[in-house]
C-alpha cells in the first residue's frame, strides 16, 4: 500500500535508535511493575491473612501518582530529561529492592512501595515530554500508537509472567526482578537516549513551586490545550467495565475465563484502534477528531442498558476501547505538541496523573453503583454521563480548531527528511 504524504510507518518509527531505547526501558518498567503487583499482593496476604491490608498495599502501587505527578513532574523542565529518567530508575530500584528485604515490617512495606511510586509520573513526564523532540511530524502520533500496542502487550505479559512465576518462586524474588528491570530501564536510557540541556536555564526558570502554578495556568488558561486535557481525562472515565468484570461476568454465571475475557476487552480494542488509525487515516484528518472520537466511544456504552449478553457486550466494549484509545492517544499527541517545550513536562504530568486518577476513581464509583442497580446500567450510565461530557467538549475543540487551524494541524509534509 502506497503511504499517503506525511504518514509515518512502523518500521520507519523503530528505525530511529533513541526511540528504540525509550521503547525498550518503558517496557521493561511497565513490565516489572506489573509483575511486581502480583508479588506484592501475595506476599502480604501471606503475611497478615488480610484481604484488605492487601489491597492497601495494592493501591499504594497507584495513588502516590497523584502527588508526584503534581509535585515531581515539572523537574524535568528543569533538569536534564535524560538524566531524571536514569535517576527516577534507580531511586525506584533502591526502594523495591528495600521492600524485597526478608522480615521487613508491614508499615516499612508499605512507604517505601508509596515512595516507589511517587516517583512513576517524573519518569513518565520526562518521557512524554522528550518524544516530540525525538519524532518529529506525523513520526510522534506513530510512536504513540506504537506504544500503545506494546504497552498493553507488556501490561498483560506482567501480569501473566507474574501469576506464572510465584508459582515457583519466592514474591521477593519477582519483587528482585522488578528491581533488575529499572536497572535496564536506565542502562537503555544512558546509553541509547541523546543527551539535551534543560528545557529552562537558571536565569529562565520560575521557582519550584512557580513551576508548578505555571504549567497549571498555562493549561486551564488556553482553550486549546485544556479542551485536549479534560479530553486526556474523560478517556479514563468510560472503561468502567474493567473495575466491575467480575461482577459483570457473574451476571451471565461466567467465572475467571468470562472475567478475564472482560478484562482483555480494553487492550483488544486499544491495539486494534491503535493499528487501524494510525495506518488508515490521513494526518491532515487527525488533529481534528478528538472530539468525535470521544463521542463515539460513548455511544457502545449506551447499549448496556438493553442488558445484552456476554458475546454481544465484548464486542461493544472493543468498540468503546478501540474508539477511546483513538481519542486519547490524539488528544495527548496534539496537547504534547501544543505546550511549550520549557513546561511541556509538568503539563504532560498533569495529564497524565489526571487521567489515573480518573482511571482510579471510575471503577470505585462504578462498583458502588454496580451493587444498587445492575452491572449493564451501570456501564450504561457511565456511557452516558461520558456522552454528556464530551459533546460540549467536541464542540469547543471544533472551534479552536477553526479559529487557529495552523495551530493544531501542523504541515506534516515539512517535518520529513
């Protein structure tokens, strides 16, 4: 198939060596956290006989994200990219290693998995904030999609080579792995990741705190870019699905494999909206459809109130999550592109720790109403309130986008070599 102009290939995205090592040294994060949560889970259960100590120490694994996303995500406009990712990998290594030590007391446990994960969002903000300098033109959305796709490949290989090898082995021993993997995350970053100065000099720069404030207004003060944010973060909110799969599948008598098929929905229809966007659709075309594309991801949710089947609701979900996927991976490349490189991190930050917030906040919402109503009305509720925010949403993009259409769609064309 001949490539429309200013397309980026896969290949093409793969063929650039520093984006091999950021894919690389996310994926082995990504998997190592996600092995590491199992480990965790089972080690303290084994501990205290608690389930709910356990999911204390679960969550720990994801709420601290709010406060270092906030606090921690501007120091990479201040400091070297490449070196806070490296150091963010090694302080995180330290911490789970310290976690892994034989007799360690359960409150120890639990500050030092809450401090690891403080320090996700600056690893992620220096990341997010270091792709535009590295894809330029239509390269970036490819490299988002790319990481979409191996992302959730990576989440659920995690999971999966986690339940598989506490099987066998003592948790501290994945927890051990976990540590190896940030140890690799940094090397790729050292050795494959160019070095670049700061993105603000000490003469520029506002204080700690006033970088804070500043990357905040200057998102919540642009139409443009906050329109794409809250876009960012209404995604986080339609999946509800995820949250409630075991009750979900229990209402057609479904077990693990029903459960788990829910659960595989998401990622299915995320991989397949990521391959089929990125590959199909013009790049003239992209900047403009955050808006319909979250209206459209509502629309399957909308169904559930009809009660449908097992069969009939996976495929719906596919649809929600293959749709929100496109939303969101569009809507975070052109805010991306958007934000002023000096605060690009902190703001990238802010988007990204919305968006779990949301993510976390979604299915514990979701359960409550789940056991008031039913889970099909509740996902249908969701899809509705996400309906209702989206269109007022799609309407005040649609209009940026007219206002200041050389703004958003970038002239792909010379951006290639």
């Amino acid at each position: 198939m001949t490539e429309a102009p200013g397309r980026a290939t896969f290949r093409e995205v793969f063929g650039l060596p520093e984006f091999r090592a950021l894919w690389f040294a996310e994926i082995m994060s990504i998997f190592g956290d996600q092995m590491a949560r199992v480990a965790l889970s089972v080690l303290v259960y084994r501990q205290t006989s608690s389930a709910a100590l356990t999911g204390l120490v679960y969550a720990l694994t994801f709420a601290p994200s709010l406060l270092g996303g906030i606090l921690l995500s501007g120091i990479a406009d201040r400091f070297p990219r490449r070196s806070v990712m490296v150091a963010a990998d090694l302080i995180r290594c330290v911490l789970v290693l310290l976690v892994a030590v034989p007799g360690m007391p359960l409150w120890a446990m639990c500050v030092f998995v809450a401090s690891a994960t403080l320090f996700n969002p600056m690893f992620k903000a220096s990341q997010l904030a270091m792709l535009p300098d590295i894809l330029k033109g239509e390269r970036f959305l490819t490299g988002m999609a790319v990481r979409n796709i191996t992302t959730q490949s990576a989440q659920l290989a995690g999971f999966f080579g986690g339940g598989v090898l506490l099987n066998s082995i003592d948790p501290r021993v994945a927890l051990v792995i976990n540590a190896a993997t940030f140890v690799a995350s940094a090397a790729f970053v050292r050795l494959g990741v160019q070095a670049r100065p700061p993105a603000t000099t000490k003469t520029t720069r506002p204080s700690f705190f006033g970088s804070i404030s500043q990357g905040s207004r200057l998102v919540f003060t642009d139409p443009g870019l906050r329109a794409l944010l809250l876009f960012t973060w209404l995604m986080g909110l339609l999946p509800v699905y995820d949250g409630i799969a075991a009750p979900y599948a229990q209402v057609f008598g479904g077990g693990s494999v029903a459960t788990s098929l829910v659960f595989a929905s998401d990622p299915l229809g995320s991989v397949l909206g990521a391959y089929i966007y990125t590959r199909w659709v013009p790049p003239s075309v992209k900047p403009k459809l955050p808006g319909i594309m979250s209206i459209a991801a509502a629309v399957p949710l909308l169904f559930c109130f009809f009660q449908p089947g097992l069969v009939v609701s996976l495929v719906l979900f596919v649809i929600s999550g293959g749709l929100g996927t496109v939303a969101l991976m569009q809507a975070t490349a052109t805010y991306s592109l958007g934000v002023p490189d000096s605060s690009r991190a902190q703001a990238m930050g802010l988007s990204n720790t919305g968006l779990t917030t949301v993510l976390g906040l979604s299915p514990l919402v979701g359960g409550l109403l789940a056991d008031h109503t039913s889970p099909q009305t509740t996902v249908g509720t969701f899809g509705t309130a996400g309906l209702l925010l989206a269109v007022p949403l799609a309407v005040a993009w649609h209009r940026n986008i007219r206002r200041s259409p050389g703004r958003w769609i970038p002239n792909t064309t010379t951006d290639r070599p």
